[in-house]
C-alpha cells in the first residue's frame, strides 16, 4: 500500500479544524468509533440471548485479556510499520470480522462461540488499533495544532457515545442483533477510504534513526528505557496513572452503587452521567475553539487537583441536582486535564516513539485503572460510599501534585 507522504514544510498552514487533511482524519476516527458503539450494543444483545447473563459477562468482557497483554507490542507494530498503514489493517480486520458474525447470525443461530471469538479477535486487534490510533495527529498536522485535534477527537468521542448507543438499538430493534453487526462492520468500513485519502507527514530524518534498533523486543525496550529517562514523560505517565486510578472507580462502580444508596434510581444516574459527558464535551469545545491553552503542565495539574476534590465531593451531596452540577464540573476538569495530557504526550514525544508511548499510556488507563472497580465496590460495600470516594480522590490528587511538583512536567508547555 503506498503512503501518501507530505514533509512539515509542505503542510498546509491552515488551523486544525479548517485543514481538510484534518477533517478526513477526523471524519474516519468519529465513523470508526460510532461503530465501535454500535458494536458493543449488538454484542451485548446477542450474547444475551444465545447464553445466560453470566455467560453474557464473560463474553463482554473477554476482549480486555488480549488487549492489555498484547498492547505494548502494539505500540512497537505502529512504530514499525507507520500507524496510518496500521490503523487501515486495524479497521479492515475489524469490519470484516463483524461482517462475518453478522452473516452467520442472519443465517443460523451458532450460539455463543462465534460472540466469544469476535471478542476475541476484536480485543487482540484493538491492542494494536489504539497506539496506531495515538501516533496518528502528529503526522496529520503540524505541532502547533496539536492540542486543537486533542479537542475535536474528544468531540468525536462525545459524538460516537451520544450516536452510537441508539443506533446500535435502532439497528437491533429493526433487523436483531445480525443487522445491528453488519450496521457496525458499515461504520467501520467508512473509515478506511477515508484514511487512504489522509496525507502524512513525513518523519524528520533525526526522528527515523534508530527507531528499529533490533527486533520488536528491543524496540519495546528501547521505548520503554525512552520514556523512562524523559523529564517530561516520565512523571507525566504516572500522573496519568494516578489520576486514572482514582478517577475511574468513583465514575464507574462507585456511583451505581451511590445512586442506590441515596435512592436517586437509574434515572438520576443517568441525568448525573450526562452531567460529566456534558462537562468533557465542553472541555473538548473549549480546545478545538483556542487551539492552545498556555502553561499547559500547570493546568493538568491543577485539573486534576480540582477534580480529585469534585470528585470526593460528590459523594455528600444533598440531591440529584447537586450531583449533576458536581458531576458537569467534574466532566470539565477531566475533559481539560485530559486534553492537556494528551496534546503533551503528542508534542513531547518523538514522532518514532509515539506509538509505543501511547501504548504505555493505554495500558494504564485500560488495562490497570480498571482493575479499581472491583477494589471500590468491595470497599464501598465493607467502608461505604463517602470514604471510598475520598481515598479515590486523595489517589487521584496525587496525579495533579506530581504534575504540579516536578519542574519540568509544571512548566511544560504546547507549542505555539
């Protein structure tokens, strides 16, 4: 497959959310997304109805084994072999894999083997899906607008969880879980004349030299010694990890279970949730609007500080209205801090490290901050829902006092 290739000098000077190059990126991460959504949805269905509801369970959440194992050599295959080359073969495995089940459901009822394996293959091809996914807007814009297109794939991602669920039940009302899949395998089809059509730069010749010292396991050690010993990296990773941590628990488990005990029922989770998705929307506007925010290691790490004490917050408020106003400000400070940590991960890094960086970084938000859910609903249920939230939010705080005590990390900035 031939890459279209654009030097930096050649890139357009156009601001992120006017640059057609852009757009197209944008255009196939949103479709990519939505049908992820939608694929979940049918997934969900299906194995309801061919299994019971714990088989059903196993079967959601079977994909998280392959993706955490196998997400640090994911970051080495995007480093490899480029991530636009990588993303491509992602989205193209992944429509054809749903297609398939779709068929086989349309025309038999197989059980629950061919879910089970779909979960498999999904999670295995994600590992490699998502750091491609990471390295990709630093060669689609220039280093300036960075942290613009950290704000609209966070629109994207907003937009795929407001679309994706209704039409992954629309689908699945009309024609089952069958229509539902091939629905999916669609939206996720659409990606890829799109990402053939996106240019990429081309990496500066200091950024290709010794990018592959070896062989994959001394890639991966390479990048993994890379962000060890970077000032910026370095504690930016583990501010991210105990944010994540402490983030993850109380907005996950932690607020069922605070929604029963208050008697707020599943709507009032519902308005709370749509609280946050409306603060992290906001955050995500606000980004793409300024493009850039100064002093952006400051402001990471003072929104993590102020979320953590949101966070902590929220489980003594008085009434649903309260902790959906607590639930907005929470959404905002994580959108933004997020955001900041995400456009310093692009413009920090190397371009040839990218994809193992944001391998690192997937890993400990995908694979060990959810391992707090099941801690937080054990101590919730031994301690209650106020000192869990609190201790979450110390853990989370801690994530914005490296941020805000190690120098180089406080004074950090996004390139103007």
């Amino acid at each position: 497959m031939t890459t279209a290739l654009i030097t930096p000098a050649e890139a357009p000077g156009l601001p992120a959310h006017r640059d057609g190059n852009v757009l197209r990126w944008l255009g196939a991460y949103a479709s990519s997304m939505v049908g992820d959504s939608v694929y979940y949805i049918a997934l969900s269905w299906a194995a309801v109805q061919e299994g019971s509801p714990a088989q059903a369970g196993v079967v959601m959440t079977i994909s998280a084994v392959p993706r955490a194992l196998l997400m640090l050599g994911g970051g080495v295959i995007a480093d490899r072999f480029g991530p636009r080359r990588v993303v491509i073969g992602s989205d193209a495995v992944r429509c054809a894999a749903v297609l398939a089940v779709a068929a086989l459901l349309f025309l038999t009822s197989p059980g629950l083997w061919p879910l089970a394996l779909l979960a498999v293959v999904f999670g295995t091809v994600d590992a490699v899906f998502m750091p491609a996914v990471g390295a990709l807007p630093a060669r689609v814009t220039s280093r300036d607008q960075l942290a613009r297109v950290q704000g609209m794939r966070g629109l994207a991602i907003r937009f795929a969880l407001v679309v994706g669920a209704p039409l992954g039940g629309l689908g699945v009302a009309v024609g089952g879980a069958a229509a539902a899949f091939g629905l999916a395998g669609l939206l996720i089809a659409v990606s890829v004349p799109l990402l053939i059509s996106v240019r990429m730069q081309e990496l500066p010749a200091d950024d290709k030299a010794g990018a592959h010292p070896t062989s994959p396991l001394g890639d991966l050690g390479d990048g993994l010694r890379y962000i060890r010993g970077h000032r910026v990296l370095a504690p930016l990773m583990l501010a991210i990890a105990l944010g994540d941590l402490g983030f993850v628990g109380p907005l996950n488990v932690g607020l069922t279970l605070l929604a029963d005990e208050r008697g707020w029922g599943a709507s009032g989770m519902g308005w709370v949730l749509s609280g946050f998705g409306t603060g992290a929307g906001a955050a995500a506007l606000l980004l793409t609007v300024r493009g850039r925010l100064p002093h952006a290691g400051q402001v990471a790490g003072y929104a993590i500080l102020a979320g953590s004490v949101a966070i902590g917050a929220l489980a003594f408020v008085p009434s649903v209205l309260a902790a959906v106003g607590v639930a907005l400000l929470i959404g905002l400070l994580a959108g933004l801090s997020g955001a900041m940590c995400g456009a310093l991960l692009q413009t920090q890094a190397d371009p040839a490290y990218l994809g193992r960086v944001t391998a690192v970084s997937g890993l400990v938000s995908l694979g060990f901050a959810p391992l707090s859910m099941p801690l937080s609903a054990a101590a919730i249920g031994a301690w209650g829902t106020g000192p869990v939230f609190v201790v979450s939010a110390v853990v989370c705080g801690l994530g914005g006092a490296i941020a805000l005590c190690v120098r180089d990390l406080r004074r950090a900035e996004l390139p103007g």
